[in-house]
C-alpha cells in the first residue's frame, strides 16, 4: 500500500524589522533628495551671482538677478534620479545600503518631476513666471505637465518589481496578495511613517517643503497597486536573514547632525562667504 504525502508550503513573512530598515531608508531619501534640490539652486545662485544661503526652509538669495536659478531644482532631481538609475542595476544584493538607493532615487524624480509640473502650471512660480514671460506657443506648460506626470507614473511603475526583488524568498511573494501585502509593508506603510520622522529636520518651514510631504504616499500608491500583477524579477530561492542595519541608523543620525548643525544657521555658498558674518561649522 502506497502513503501519498502531501508537501505544504511554508511560506515566508516579512521580517518586522526589514520593514524598519525600509522606514529609515524612506526618511534618508527625503532628505538626501531635498538637499540635491538646495544645492542645485544655490550653485546655480552663486554661478549668477545672487549671493544664496541655504537654510533649512530653503535657498536664500540675497541679490537680485534671474528667477532662472530655480529651474535648478528640478533639473537636479531628475538628473540625480538618472544617474542612480544607471548605478542601481549594477548593485545586484537585496542590501538596506541598496534599498535606501532605491528610495532616494524615487525621490529625486518625484522632487523634479513634481518641480516641472507645478512650476509649468503655477505662474507664482519662478519656472511659470519665465515660461509666461516667453513667446511659447500656447498649452505648451499643460504639455510640460502632463509630460511630467506621465514620467513620473512611470517611475513608480517601474518601482515595483524593484521593491518586489527585495523578498527574503520566493514564497513570500508568490501569489498576487502576498505581492500586494508585500508592497503595502515596505513600500506604503514606511512611505507614510517617514515623512513623519523627516518633518523635524526642516523646521521652521517657510517654504512650505512639509506641506508636500503627505503626498509621497500618494506617489507610491501606484506602486503598490501595480505589484500584484507583476512577474519580472528574481526573488531568491533560499532565504535570506535580515536584521536592523547599523548602516542606516548611523546615516540618518549623520543626515540629523548636518541638517540641524550643518545648514539649521545657514551656510552661504561659497561656504568662506563672510558678507554675513556665516561662518561654516562641521
């Protein structure tokens, strides 16, 4: 007589504290993707000779000339968000390190495609103020707009398979809804919670910059929609351990310091600028 045995799947949860390394990894990239976007501005400042400060609420230039140098920003963004795009398929582990590359990679084009969008729409703005000024043909800023919003559903479609790869084993995505809770544990809910961890780094806000930020989980949302119905990545087939990474927690205390002691008093660019008495602290 023959016993038939019936093999039962044991299948894989996420790990609560990868689902920490993700929250971490969310707050780093917001600040990472804000700073390309003050750097940017204030280099393009000094390059035209408007005297900027960087602060923690914004750029500030202290002389007058073109409103061009804020086209800085976005243009940073995506730039920023490409070249990390070209490294990122040459990191080929499922690392915090990688992870966190991941996120700031998204956020540099959600902060430049967002800055394209609003700026062509919003004459408020230096961007729609210099388009307005032009001799464009009309609905050209309604075409700036859509075209940037069209890449940045792009973006985060394409993030999905990404985030997927992340799996500890293949079983903890194998079905649609293990994909869809999968996505929903490291994309949305850490999406959420690390704006909130990232607010305190910008205070005071005058640039309204805090006020963007429910919006990143909106951004994400389309991610972790398209996850179920994705299929082309590789997670792997024995499981892979994961712990709380040092690695991040020492970044984001390193992002806190510079934030708060590097910037929080401004520092002018160049940094020896003296007209006000700035003097840069390490």
């Amino acid at each position: 007589m023959s016993t038939v045995v019936e093999a039962r799947r044991t299948v894989i949860r996420t790990v609560p504290v990868f689902f920490m390394n993700s929250v971490l990894a969310v707050t780093i990239g917001i600040v990472v993707a804000r700073l390309v976007e003050l750097s940017a501005v204030a280099l393009a400042g000094a390059v035209a000779g408007r005297d900027p400060v960087i602060r923690l609420s914004g750029v500030e230039l202290r002389a007058a000339g073109s409103d061009w140098v804020a086209l800085a920003a976005p243009v940073a963004g995506v730039f920023v968000g490409l070249v990390l795009l070209l490294l990122y398929p040459g990191s080929r582990d499922r690392s915090p390190g990688r992870l966190a590359m991941l996120w700031t990679m998204l956020f540099c084009f959600r902060a430049g495609l967002v800055g394209f969008a609003s700026g062509a729409l919003d004459e408020s703005t230096a961007l729609g103020s210099e388009l307005a000024s032009l001799d464009l043909p009309g609905g050209i800023d309604i075409v700036i707009a859509v075209a940037a919003l069209l890449a940045l559903a792009l973006v985060a479609v394409g993030a999905a398979p990404a985030f997927l790869s992340f799996a500890r084993h293949r079983s903890e995505v194998g079905t649609r809804l293990e994909r869809m809770r999968f996505a929903a544990s490291i994309v949305l809910v850490p999406a959420i919670v690390g704006p909130l961890l990232a607010i305190p780094m910008f205070l005071p806000d005058a640039s309204g910059f805090i006020g963007t930020l429910p919006t990143i989980g909106l951004f994400v949302l389309l991610t972790v929609i398209c996850a179920p119905f994705t299929t082309a990545f590789r997670p792997p087939e024995v499981v892979e351990e994961r712990g709380l990474s040092l690695g991040l927690v020492a970044g984001l205390a390193f992002v806190i310091v510079f934030m708060r002691f590097g910037i929080g008093s401004g520092m002018p660019i160049p940094p020896w600028d003296e007209s006000l008495n700035l003097t840069w602290r390490a």
